[in-house]
C-alpha cells in the first residue's frame, strides 16, 4: 500500500531543512534537521534532513581546515593573512549559501525528489 503525502508540508519541512545552515554560527542549526528527522514520517523529507546534517558537518569540517591556518597565519601577519586570504573565505561564503538557495529552490520545484549536494561526503 502506498501512503500520499501533503506537498506543502513536504516542501516546508524539507526547505526547514536545508534553510537551517543560515543560523550555522550557532550549533542550534543543526537541531532544526535533527528534529526534523526524528518527528516526520515522510522518506523524502527525512531524505532532505540527513542530507542537510551531512552538509552541515561539511561546512564545518572545510570552515576549520581552512579558517584555522588562514587565522593563524593572519594572526602572525598582523592582519595581513586576512586580507591576503579574503577571496578564499569569500568563495566558501559563496559556495555555502549558494548551494543551500539551490537545495531550497530544489525543494520548492521538486518536492517530491530529496536534494544531494554535491561533492560532499556523507557520514549518515
């Protein structure tokens, strides 16, 4: 038997999801698709949260291997690391929010297919 689920709630839950890496300064953020997770019963929707949590901690883990040699290094350079490394971090800041509007927008369009970010590993 195939159960039917509401396409609103789909799409509001899984863009939830994905839209929590906004608030990815605090660790809150990734409660949102936990939670998520563990109260839905929608595969698609369940799908978005383990994918969104794989993203978080992909964003975290590229966040530290870069952020701490560029810190220390502009901690050593006086501030001039910083400067010398902004278009890096600015590209990171690109490639995180662009890719969490496409997920949103993908759960927008297509609400009945999960979202893969690419080029990311997956622990769950």
């Amino acid at each position: 038997m195939q159960a039917s689920y509401d396409s609103d709630k789909r799409k509001l839950l899984s863009s939830l999801c994905h839209g929590a890496i906004f608030f990815s300064t605090t660790l809150l953020s990734i409660g949102v698709p936990i939670a998520i997770y563990f109260v839905s019963d929608d595969p698609v929707v369940k799908s978005n949260a383990k994918e969104s949590v794989n993203f978080h901690f992909n964003v975290w883990f590229w966040a530290t291997v870069i952020g701490v040699p560029i810190g220390i290094i502009s901690f050593l350079t006086l501030g001039l690391g910083g400067i010398l490394f902004f278009p890096v971090v600015a590209l990171g800041f690109i490639i995180h929010w662009g890719l969490t509007i496409v997920a949103l927008l993908h759960c927008f369009s297509q609400p009945d297919e999960p979202f893969r970010y690419p080029f990311i590993f997956r622990v769950f």
